[in-house]
C-alpha cells in the first residue's frame, strides 16, 4: 500500500511547516480567546517554577527497581513546560518567554540519552541498560518525540532564537541528526519492520516523529529522499498487521499513537510531496481504521476497553477532526467535534507533543451537523463484536492471548447501561518494568480472574497466540444481537475443560442474557468485575441502582472488595472495585441483566 507511494515522490521533497510561523501574526491572533486565556495562564506559570533535575541516579531507578514515574515525571515535566513556554510565546511575540525557551532547550540538548529507561535497549524484549550511550543512541518513542519537539520549536521560531544567538538551533539540528536521523539510516530498530513480524503503535508513532524532525528541519535533499523511502516501508510493517475492519487490537488508547499517527505520517507526506495520498484517503481500510475510535465510545469520558486500554480517555482533538475530513467520514468529523467542544482542557496541557497542540489553536472545527445513533460494530478481525440499544451497550471480546499489549482476556464481556459502566475491564495500572516482563502475568489487572470470566479448579486462561476463541458467531439483528464463541481453548490443559460456549445476547429494549453452557472435571467460578458496590440476595444480585442480575445455575454468590490505589486506575475508576464470584456445578449458568 505505502511502498507504491514512492514510485510516485517528486525528486525534490518540499519542507513541512507543522503550524503557522511566529511572524504570522494573523494566525496567532486569530486564536479563540477562550483557548487564549488557558495557553498563556499556563505559560505564565511556567515562568515561575525550576527546571527538573535528572541525574544518573534517576535514570538507573529503572534497572534497579523497576520503578518508571519517577524519572519519567522528571523527564516529562521539562518537555511540558517548554511547550507552555513556546506557545505562549507564539502568543504573544513579546520575547518574555524566550530566555526560559532556551534554558529548556539547552537542558534538553545537554540530556546524555532521549530514550527512556525503560526503552534503553538495542534489541526487542532485550536487556535495559542501566545509563544511556552517547555514542549508540536508541530510538525509541519518546526520543523521536523530542525530536519532533524540537524540531517545531526551530521551524515555527528560529528566527526569534537566532537572534539570542545561531548556536541554539545550530544545537538542535546537530543533536536531531546525531541522536535520530543518523541512527534511523543506519541502524535497524526492531519497530521500523522485519517481514512478518507483528508491528504496534510504535512503528507509525516514531515514523511521524522522524518525519516531522526530517522535514520541519532545513536538511539536504538526499537524507529527505532516503527517510521517506524507509518511512514508507514502516507503514506497510505497521498497516499489514490490521485486518480490513481497520480495529486496532491494543484498544482505544492506542489508537491515538497507531492510526492517528499514521494519519499524521500521511499529512506530512501529502504536504512534502502534494497529493500523493491522494489514492490511500479514498482506501477502505485506512477509512475504517479512522473511525474505530467512533465505534469505541459509549458515552461521555466512557470507551470500551480492553488490553492495556483505558476506560476513560481524554476529549478528541483537531487531529481526530481532521483525519475524518481527509478520509472523507463524517461520522468520525462529526464526533471528534462534538467531544472537542466538551472538552474542559482544549489546549492539551499534558501533550507532550507541540505539533499536536499547536494545530489544536489553529483549526477552526465546524460544529457537528448531526447526532450519532447507537450503532452496532463487528470487528472479526481481532473477534471484538458490539451491540447496542438506548438503554445498554454490550462488547464481547474474543481473539487471542498474543495480542499487543495483551491482558488474557478472551471472551471477556463489557455492559454499559444507560451510559453508566456495569461489568467493567479494570485496564492496567502504572507501568512498571514488570508490566512488560516475564512476570506481566502476575499483574493481577492481567489475569482473566480479574475479568468477566471463570475459572476452573482456580485455573485461569493462559497467555500466547494459541489460546484463543473459536467458532465465533455474531449475528445483529432488528430486534435482538447474538454474539457467541468457545473460549475453552484460551485455557490450558489443566483446567480440564472440554467446551465452554458462551453467548451474550441483547435483547434490545428489554435486558441482557448471558448463557455459558460448559463441560469440564474441575468446579467451576464465574467472576464479574464491578464499579457499584453489589448486594446479593438469594440468586438476585443488585448493582447499586444501576442493574438488577438475575443468576440461575448458581451456587454461590461471594462479593470481594478490591481497593484501588494506583493512578493510572484512578483516571477510570473510584477507589473501590467489587468482584462478585459465582460458583456452579451445573453445566447451564444464566445471567439475566435487567
């Protein structure tokens, strides 16, 4: 698909400017006062607090006791604060910001490595070294992210840092070649593609990095031309990994560092080398790869999650607008508008990426033209199917335990009603050098005990592409959807289970049934993960005021208490989770949600 683009680059590859210049000051005037107001209070504030200090000793936390916020915190802050800083300077154009710019930049620049530690390493799953090399930069996500940071800060207002003096950006377009451009053309970094390994979100997040540092900064004609023939090779990697529904099996989080960033990877090729994507906008499976994100949400903050997802994400933002406007949908401009406008927060001040929030002050977005109706989705793809009325919304999750970014989870079921969640996927906690370890199976987030499914004699489904779903049928009908698998073969041998078909039914308008139908030697513990707190009475279960379940095959009904402390959690969930545990003997369990 990408590969074919080359045979179509233009000999000269023109610059890209991610934004307007700071001498534009019809652009930068023309910003919403509202939005105005919230950049330069955060700028101003910027002025009055110290860089981070990072030492080696913040680096090595990782190796030696796997704690990643820590440093990362440190590391982000700076890259924050200068993007305050520079926005609130292209603001205004005053200078004031400027002398805190260059401390920033300079700090950067002075950092021995921009990969984080919990990326130092040559190799996939490889060994994370302590302290970075100088002399062996690595590329990881957030090294090329700096590099796109620093490279906006120089097209956007080189001009202002020449006059404070030419060895800052001097500085940075040596370190952007050293530290990426360099390493990007000569060394193979496991993301960029290897035949038919499986690619993620890395591969197209890093390749728009690249190319927005190759091509924001004033470099030659013949690095440009080898950088968009190796970029072109990494989105083929990336894309050949979805199937033609365009799903992305990472979950809704990464959609935003996946497809939106393939999407950005293609603006700036369109701009380059005009009109070259003109034949992939109009292609099927980049429009479906769009709009996953639409298909995903419920309602408010709420998205159907799974993997290391969230159920709770941040507001869409111009590039989600846009990217529905290039494809020609609609629906996803029309959405990505109507939560844009919600948003309490329209300057992104966590986005550690300028470009982002730089368009996100200058694109003018249409209000939405209509409401969105429930709307089922199949996505066989990667086995996720979604059924929908006014008053529930229903996924079942089947695929495979290989997945990226994989929780054990195979036919693991999520219930909203009336917006509100019912039975949850918990997500992750904060990363740690555990998460993505060996050992990322004793993460109790991961473990489908944890999710809405059984276990068998305590056995709980094991990790790999060979446990997965079978027979998998869904069928969407007016006045009902059915969504149905075997999940028997996501568990090991040990759990003594012959079948296990489970079938999700909506009966739209009226409840949710839940039949799992199974055959094994060992007893058998359903397990649902709630947010209300149940009260059990008899084989009746009620979840707050939210849902009445009725359970029939049950023999025992048990509530855990699960309390929630880390963060990451924090952002979807309160600080107690319940956990109701069904045992049952007989080979018919039913639930019956009203």
């Amino acid at each position: 698909m990408f590969g074919e683009v080359a045979a179509r680059l233009p000999a000269g590859l023109a610059d890209f400017l991610p934004g307007a210049v700071i001498d534009d000051r019809e652009a930068w005037n023309s910003v919403p006062e509202n939005l105005r107001a919230l950049v330069l209070a955060d700028a101003e504030a910027a002025l009055c607090r110290n860089w981070s200090v990072i030492t080696a000793g913040d680096y090595r936390q990782f190796s030696e006791n796997g704690n990643r916020a820590e440093f990362e915190t440190l590391y982000f802050s700076r890259r924050r604060m200068l993007n305050d800083l520079v926005l609130g300077e292209l603001l205004q154009d005053e200078g004031r910001f400027l002398p805190a710019i260059v401390d920033g930049l300079w700090l950067i620049c002075e950092e021995s490595g921009w990969q984080l530690p919990a990326h130092n390493s040559y190799e996939r799953g490889g060994i994370r070294h302590p302290l970075p090399d100088v002399d062996r930069p690595v590329i990881d996500l957030f090294a090329a992210e700096t590099a796109a940071l620093l490279s906006t800060i120089v097209a956007l207002m080189g001009d202002r840092l020449n006059v404070i003096s030419p060895v800052i950006v001097g500085r940075i377009h040596r370190e952007v070649r050293r530290r990426i451009l360099e390493p990007y053309l000569t060394t193979h970094f496991w993301w960029m593609g290897n035949g038919q390994e499986r690619m993620n979100n890395w591969t197209a997040w890093i390749t728009q990095n690249v190319l927005l540092s190759t091509f924001s900064l004033k470099t030659d004609q013949g690095l440009r031309a080898h950088v968009a023939e190796k970029a072109l090779g990494s989105l083929d990697a990336f894309i050949k990994d979805y199937a033609e529904d365009g799903a992305c099996e990472e979950g809704v989080v990464y959609y935003r560092h996946a497809a939106l960033c393939m999407f950005g990877a293609m603006r700036i090729f369109d701009t380059v080398a005009p009109g070259v994507m003109t034949p992939l906008w109009s292609a099927p499976k980049i429009r479906n790869m769009a709009e996953y994100i639409v298909n995903m949400h419920v309602d408010g903050h709420f998205y159907f999650n799974f993997a290391d997802s969230a159920a709770v994400i941040d507001h869409c933002s111009a590039r989600e607008y846009l990217f529905g406007k290039a494809v020609g949908s609609q629906k996803l401009s029309d959405f990505a508008a109507r939560d844009r406008a919600t948003a309490d927060k329209p300057h992104l001040p966590e986005e550690w990426n300028l470009w982002y929030r730089v368009l996100e002050c200058l694109t003018p977005v249409a209000p939405a033209e209509r409401d969105l109706l429930p709307a089922d989705a199949s996505y066989p793809g990667i086995g996720l199917f979604i059924a929908r009325d006014e008053d529930f919304a229903l996924a079942v999750k089947g695929g495979n335990n290989g997945e990226s970014h994989n929780h054990n989870d195979v036919g693991s079921i999520t219930l909203y009603k009336n917006g509100q969640p019912l039975l949850i996927d918990v997500g992750v906690e904060t990363y740690t050098a555990k998460t993505f370890s060996k050992d990322r199976y004793q993460i109790w987030t991961m473990q489908s005990g944890f999710h809405n499914l059984p276990t068998f004699g305590g056995v709980m489904q094991r990790d790999g592409a060979d446990f997965a779903a079978r027979n998998v049928q869904a069928k969407f009908l007016l006045e009902w959807a059915d969504i149905s698998l075997d999940l028997a073969p996501a568990y090991p041998s040990e759990a003594g289970l012959r079948s296990y078909r489970r079938t999700a039914t909506l009966n739209r308008g009226h409840s949710v049934e839940i039949t799992d139908i199974h055959d094994g030697d060992l007893p058998a513990t359903l397990s649902l993960m709630l947010q209300e707190k149940p009260v059990v009475e008899g084989g009746t279960v009620h979840v707050g005021d939210l849902a009445v379940i009725e359970v029939e095959g049950g023999r025992d009904i048990q509530v855990e208490t699960i309390e929630i402390n880390d963060p990451r959690l924090n952002i979807s969930w309160p600080s107690t989770l319940y956990r109701l545990r069904i045992s049952f003997a007989a080979q018919l369990l039913t639930l019956r949600i009203v």
